[in-house]
C-alpha cells in the first residue's frame, strides 16, 4: 500500500503541473491532438509532470504485482486529495470545509480497505481477458476521435472516461503480465495492451484538460480507471478482501471514491491561475 500511496503523490502533483501547463497553450479551431499535445510538450510544467507521472507508474507497477487491483485502484484515486493539498500548497487555493472532508473521507476509505485487504489473487483469468486488452485500448482510441464532435460537456466526460478506461487497461495488464524474460514478453498481448493503453488514456486526457471541462473529465478519469479493474480483478483474478471484512472493503471503496468525485474541481486548477 505504501508504493501506491507514493504513485498516488507522484500522480496527485502531476496533474497540478500538467492542468497548468495545458490551459496555458492556446487552441485554435482546427487544432488536433497531435499538434496541440505537441505544444504542450513545450511547457516545463508539463515536462515536470511527466517526469513524476513516470515515477508514479514504476511505483504503481511495484504495487500492481503485490495488492488486489481494488486496493490499488482506490489508491490512484486518492491522487485528488494529493492535488487538493497541492494547490493549496503552490497555488495558494482555497479549500472549503466540505472539500476538507471529502479529503478526510479519502484517507479513512484508503485505512479501511488497507485493514480488510487480504492477498492478491492467483488467478489469471481465461486467455480472452488477455486478448482484449489491446483491443479495449484501440475502442478506446476510436471514442476518444468521435468525442471531438461532441458538445463540450459530453466530450468532456467522454475524454475522461475514455483515459479512465485507458489506465484500467494498464492496471490489468500490467498484472497479467506473466514472465518478463525476452523475448517471451513481446509475445504476450497483455504488454501490447499495457502500451496502448497507457497511450490512449495519456492522448485522450491531455485532450480533455484543455479542451474541455476539466472537473467533468477528472470525474470520468476516477470512474473509469477504478470501477473497472476493480471488477476485473474480483471476478477473473481472483481478488478477494479477508474473510468476514468484505463490507468493510466495500465500505472503504466507495468511501475513496466518492471523496475522490467530490474534489473534482482540483482538476481545474490552472483556471484559477490564469495568466501563470
């Protein structure tokens, strides 16, 4: 749990950097992904983030390998308490009392699902579950171009939501990624699945902090890269809280999740230093 705390950290701080760095860029009417993540790949903000984003990730694999993906998902999405605290920090945002509790119900949601945490399944799940991931990611990708067309409320959340998918893809992938030896790993379809993945949720929520209402898009984002491997992991992996705590496992879940949803409007900080 500790390693996914520290990613949650590196990621929670991340974003701060990258929203700023993003809403700092200028969009024109024609602008595309590609030429707009280009310019934002300029920004020292966003580099900054990058770099701790990768940090987080070799920290999220560490924890990937060892905890129920539930747990892990909960985790990541504490990374909103982490960007609150942030901005208050750098930003010099305010925080009202209902966003303070909605911090304090993250972390009592992550203390729960730490104490009901029992062992990481041993499953691998039918070989279909290793087969679609890469196709999952692609599907991914081709909602992310239709969203484009949308109006900007919906394509907010779409984006979002597609990146949260996105991520939950390198999630599971990265746990069913048997053996790490070459060349065995280049025929496993689970590691093609954890890049494209990881390459559509990056693409898609780069797209979606600028182009689009970013508290939506975070929403989305929490939605989507929680919900999902967490299923995933109860119903093929085999990922089970200790006996006679599954409530308190539940409990915990919805606990970091819903306090996650309520300090959305972190995603946004760059709107509050327009100018920086």
């Amino acid at each position: 749990m500790v390693f996914a705390l520290a990613s949650a950290c590196c990621f929670g701080t991340a974003s701060v950097l990258q929203a700023v760095a993003a809403r700092a860029v200028e969009t024109g009417s024609a602008s595309g992904v590609a030429p707009m993540l280009l310019r934002v790949l300029r920004q020292w903000r966003f580099a900054a983030g990058l770099a701790l984003d990768g940090l987080g990730f070799l920290l999220q694999v560490v924890a990937l390998r060892s905890l129920p993906l539930y747990a892990v998902g909960a985790a990541l999405a504490s990374s909103l308490a982490v960007t609150a605290m942030v901005a208050v920090w750098l930003l010099d945002t305010r925080v009202s009392v209902a966003e303070w509790t909605a911090v304090a119900t993250v972390c009592a949601g992550l203390a729960m699902i730490a104490l009901a945490s029992g062992v990481q399944g041993q499953h691998f799940g039918p070989a279909a579950l290793r087969w679609s991931l890469p196709g999952v990611a692609l599907v991914v990708l081709l909602v992310g171009a239709a969203a484009g067309r949308l109006a900007d409320r919906l394509r907010a959340l779409l984006l979002g939501l597609g990146a949260g998918v996105g991520f939950g893809v390198v999630e599971v992938a990265v746990r069913l990624i048997g053996s790490l030896e070459v060349p065995r790993i280049f025929g496993d379809p689970a590691l093609y699945g954890l890049l494209l993945g990881g390459a559509a949720g990056f693409l898609l929520l780069t797209s979606a902090l600028q182009r689009g209402s970013v508290t939506v898009a975070t929403a989305g984002m929490v939605l989507g890269e929680t919900a999902g491997p967490a299923v995933v992991g109860i119903l093929w992996l085999g990922d089970r809280p200790r006996s006679g705590l599954e409530w308190l496992a539940a409990a915990g879940f919805v606990a970091a999740v819903v306090g996650a949803l309520a300090l959305t409007r972190f995603g946004n900080v760059a709107a509050e230093v327009s100018g920086d």
